[in-house]
C-alpha cells in the first residue's frame, strides 16, 4: 500500500460526501469519484471493493463526525453556562455560527440523501443512520429534561418529541436551503426553535 493510501482513501470519502449530498448517492457513479478525485479505477476499487463498502464508509466518517461535535458542542454549551437553558440555546447557537460558515453547496446532510434512497440502499447503511440520530435524539432529550427539572414548561411536553422537533428543524431546513433556496435556512429556522423553547420555559 502507498505511503498516502490513507490521503487518498481520506479524500475519496470526502469528494463521495460531498457529491452525494449534492445530487444523491445513487446518482453518483463510481467514474465521477474518480475523475473528481483524479486516481484510476484500480487505486479506487483498493480502497473500496464495491459502492457499497464505499457508502457504508461515508455513512461512518459522517456519523463520527456528527457524534464528535455534538459531545463538543455539549461541553462548549456547559463551560460556558451552569444553567440548562442556556446551555440548550448555546448549543443551538453554535450549530447555527457551523452552518453560517458553510458554503450554499455545503449545506446538506449524507443521512437526507440516503433516506430519500432508502429503497436502494443496503440495510446496514440505514441502521447505522438510524442508530446515530437517535443517539443525537437521545442526548437532546436529556438536556430537555434537565430545563425542565429547573424550568416547568408552560405547558405539557414530551422531552423525546422535543427533541425530536430540533432534528426536523434542522433536517427541515436543509431542504429549504436546497429547493428555495434560502442561504440562511438552518440559521432562521433554528431561531425560530430557540424562540419556542424560550417561551416554552418562559418563567412567570
């Protein structure tokens, strides 16, 4: 193996990335990663035996990324607040200055463009998307339950279905950003999320 094989096998998974949340993983051929990435089939086929092996390593440096910087964003949110709340809307803010930063083709999510394929996807592929959104869910939860172990809602809340709420702004907001297109999509949705949460626990 090369010396640069991890170079290259590195930037074959992120040319891949980013074509596939661009136009979709099933629309990009193997040919199109190649001449994108400039090697020759066989340096490809070294790396990757098939799509498959190719997608299941995308969905992998994906997920640990989305992983590594919600533990982040979660301990910037706590050293920079004692309180809950504010922790919850930190966090929400820092995703919101991540996506400020993007360019308009950057903007997207790999798991979007495989659940719109989920019908020609390999399983594996969808489990492991499944398994990091909740895992995204689950620690989102938590901190809901914390506010409102401090702050009682205004009204009756399920913390899972709130949770919840902020993955469909967010998953929301990259297809307007896509179709509108609106370039401030995440940032003005996500506002908007904080706003509800604000008035949510909003304190007599």
């Amino acid at each position: 193996m090369p010396r640069d094989g991890n170079i290259t096998r590195d930037k074959i998974l992120t040319t891949s990335m980013g074509l596939a949340i661009s136009q979709g993983h099933v629309a990009t051929p193997i040919d199109e990663v190649i001449a994108e990435v400039g090697i020759t089939k066989g340096t490809f086929f070294y790396h990757f035996p098939s799509k498959k092996h190719l997608a299941i390593a995308m969905i992998e440096k994906f997920s640990n990324s989305k992983l590594d910087t919600l533990n982040e964003y979660c301990a910037k949110a706590t050293k920079l607040s004692n309180d809950p709340l504010q922790q919850l809307l930190i966090f929400v803010g820092l995703i919101q200055e991540q996506h400020a930063q993007l360019e308009q083709d950057e903007i997207g999510c790999l798991y979007a463009s495989y659940c719109y394929e989920n019908q020609l996807v390999d399983k594996e592929v969808g489990e492991m998307v499944s398994s990091t959104m909740q895992k995204w869910k689950d620690k989102f939860s938590g901190k809901i339950k914390e506010v409102m172990a401090v702050y009682p809602p205004v009204t009756k809340i399920n913390p899972d279905e709130v949770a919840g709420m902020f993955l469909t702004t967010l998953e929301g907001a990259y297809i307007m950003a896509r179709i509108m297109p609106e370039r401030d999509a995440v940032e003005t949705y996500l506002e908007q999320y904080k706003t509800y949460l604000q008035v949510l626990f909003k304190q007599p």
